[in-house]
C-alpha cells in the first residue's frame, strides 16, 4: 500500500498488482521446498528471476475476483487489484484498492482465470464499497474492504475465513498460497494475462515488525522469502492454505504491501482475515455494522 499511490498514477492500473510469481524460473519446481534449496543464495541479476510462481489451469481457483476500472478495453488493462469471493453478494479486496474509487467506476468478475477472456467467470457491478473504518490513508493497518455486489454469485463456492481469534492457521514456517495477476518480475514490469500462483511460507510476527515498524501483529501477518512474494497488481488477493481432510481453501490474508516485492529480509505484508480485532472493529461503522451481520460474523 505504500505503493500504492504510484500505481494509481500507471496508465495501466488503479492500484498495481502482481505476484511475482514464479519461483525462480522455471527450472525450479514452483511450489516444493526444493525450489528454495536450488536457489543461489545472492542469485546473479541475470538469473535472478523474481518473484517465482506458476500459471494456473482455469477453475483451479474460483473464489478468485480481480477488481476492473469500467470502460471498453481489454480487461487485462483495465485490472488494478484482486479480491475474494467472501458470500455470493460480497467479495473481499483491500482497502487501498478502492478507497478512492466509486461503486460506478468498478467492475468485479469473479472466477475468471485468463483477464482477456470476456466470457469466463462472472462479471459484477458494484453497488456499494465499504472499507473498513479503521483503515486511514496512508497507514497501513486494516487494509480490508468489501464490494456489494449487483445480484449474485451463483455455483460457486465462497472462501472459508479462519475461526477469528484462532491463530493456528499462522504458524511460522507454515506453507500458505498468494494468488494474482500482478507483476512477475521486479526488474522489468511484466503483467501476466493468466492467473498465477506461489506457495510461501508464514513469517513471524517478531521478524515482520523487525522489518516494518507500522506492522500490528493484532490485524497483520506476514508470508515471503526471497524470490517468492506477491507484488504490484496483486494487492486486495488472497493469501490462503489447503488444510488436510477439508473442503475448499481458508483464507488467512489479504495483500496490502510490501517493500518492493521477492527481496529477502522483506516478506510481504497481509491483512490477518483471522483476527478477532479485525471484525469487532468492522462494527464500529453502521455499513460495517450491516455487513457483519450479513456475513454473520
Ligand atoms: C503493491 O504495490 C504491493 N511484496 C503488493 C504486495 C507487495 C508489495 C507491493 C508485497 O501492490
């Protein structure tokens, strides 16, 4: 979010997206440890190949919503953000996204894999944003905010959220799941029509703070290591893990920032969608209010 200002600016994009995908390159496996052991540790600028993920088969994730500017051109550049299938009316992105953007300036289209696909997944407007009222430009914490969708998302599956106070799901060194359509090189921007994603691990609270001082532990987690990060493009997208024995995927973040994207020493920083703190406070506006009654939270 840092960032963010900038990507507004980019002809391209409101907000910036990105995962940086891909493991360094190709040859390395993406999502298996392996990949890191593989990777040099002060990789040359020419191999270094940034931010490590893999493209994804259509339908493999269809709680994914990338976030459009309305107009005519071709989705893949009217892109600027990610989001989530939170309940068939609502879907989940990060604040910075849209906060200064008006419901009528939207799109949302959820389970769509390759953005320059008109027909693939299913294309919203916006009837309301509402962003989380502790969120406060230019700060960093509760980065979270919700579209209201015009009718509803039908024959598909919603995101799980962990059970809120419960941190099991962010244990360090746990494997977890970034998926976007934002930058997959740091060096030379490239944005990727096809949805990609990287596996990375959950990094502890004491080194993320260590790395950002605005980082509050009560509404954040942190997940990266060198060369496997999200970036621009990819903010408001889901950080997620597959638990063992059950159905879909449990969303633990959201992309908010980072300093710059891959580096090491600089993991990337998500809203906790766990913390207890984050939705008490969503109450304290009455659309917030409405909403978590809506979502029965
Ligand atoms: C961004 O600018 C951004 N490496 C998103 C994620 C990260 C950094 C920047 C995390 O949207």
């Amino acid at each position: 979010m840092r960032h963010s200002s900038a990507h507004r600016t980019a002809p391209r994009r409101i907000a910036s997206v990105a995962i940086a995908a891909g493991a360094v390159l190709g040859l390395v496996g993406t999502s298996t440890g392996a990949a890191d052991a593989a990777t040099p540790a002060h990789p040359s600028r020419a191999d270094r190949p940034v931010i490590g993920g893999s493209e994804k088969p259509v339908g493999s994730y269809p709680f994914m919503a990338a976030l459009l500017s309305k107009g005519r051109g071709n989705p893949h550049d009217r892109q600027f953000c990610g989001g989530s299938l939170l309940d068939s009316n609502v879907v989940m992105t990060a604040a910075h996204c849209v906060v200064d953007v008006q419901p009528k300036e939207l799109e949302t289209v959820v389970g769509r894999t390759v953005l320059s696909k008109k027909n693939q997944g299913q294309l919203r407007n916006v009837l309301d944003v509402v962003v989380h009222p502790r969120y406060a430009r230019g700060q960093e914490a509760y980065d979270v905010a919700f579209l209201l969708l015009d009718k509803p998302v039908t024959g598909t599956a919603p995101v799980n959220l962990p059970t809120a106070g419960t941190d099991a799901l962010i244990r360090p060194g746990a494997k977890a799941t970034v998926i976007g359509w934002g930058n997959t090189d740091t060096e030379i921007p490239d944005y990727p029509d096809r949805l990609r994603a990287v596996d990375v691990p959950i990094v502890s609270h004491i080194e993320c703070k260590a790395s950002y001082p605005g980082y509050d532990k009560k509404v954040n987690v942190c997940a990266g290591v060198e060369g496997k990060d999200s970036c621009q493009g990819d903010s408001g997208g889901p950080l997620f893990r597959k638990l063992p024995g059950r159905r879909g995927v449990y969303q633990i973040g959201i992309v908010s920032y980072g300093d710059g994207c891959a580096a090491q020493g600089a993991p990337g920083v998500y809203t906790y969608t766990g913390s207890a703190k984050l939705w008490d406070t969503l109450g304290e506006s009455a659309k917030g209010k409405k909403l978590k009654r809506l979502l029965g939270r």
